[in-house]
C-alpha cells in the first residue's frame, strides 16, 4: 500500500485500507485510515480507525458514500 502511494505521490496520511482478517492488519495499521468491516475478526477491530458495515453490505460502496459522494 505505502509502496504505491509513494510511486504515486500520494501522501501517507492520504491512504486507506479495508479489512476482515488477521492477514490484513499490517496493511490496516499502515494506512492513514483503517476500516475493519463489522463481521471481522474481534482482535482485527482493535486496530481499526473505524468499524463500517459487513462485507456482505457493500463495504466499498458504504466508505464511497460516506467520505467521496458528499464531495
């Protein structure tokens, strides 16, 4: 994820990650903002800047309405 960002020039603080698992928690902890959906691991929630819908509820189209749509 930082790798790309830096190849883009996008700031660190500027990125974000979405996650459900333990495998995700380098790449959640990483980014500037962190979603864990709501039927992720528990120990996984801990580390997240914010906890949103279950992945079977449109994660993507949940963070795109909440933080882009408005803009």
């Amino acid at each position: 994820l930082l790798a790309l960002a830096d190849k883009l020039g996008i700031a660190h603080e500027q990125t974000a990650a979405v996650g459900d698992s333990d495998n995700d928690r380098s790449m959640i902890l990483a980014a500037g903002r962190g979603f864990v959906v709501s039927n992720a691991n528990e120990s996984l929630k801990a580390d997240a800047d914010e906890i949103i819908c279950s992945n079977d509820e449109h994660a993507m189209a949940w963070i795109y309405n909440q933080y882009f749509e408005k803009n």
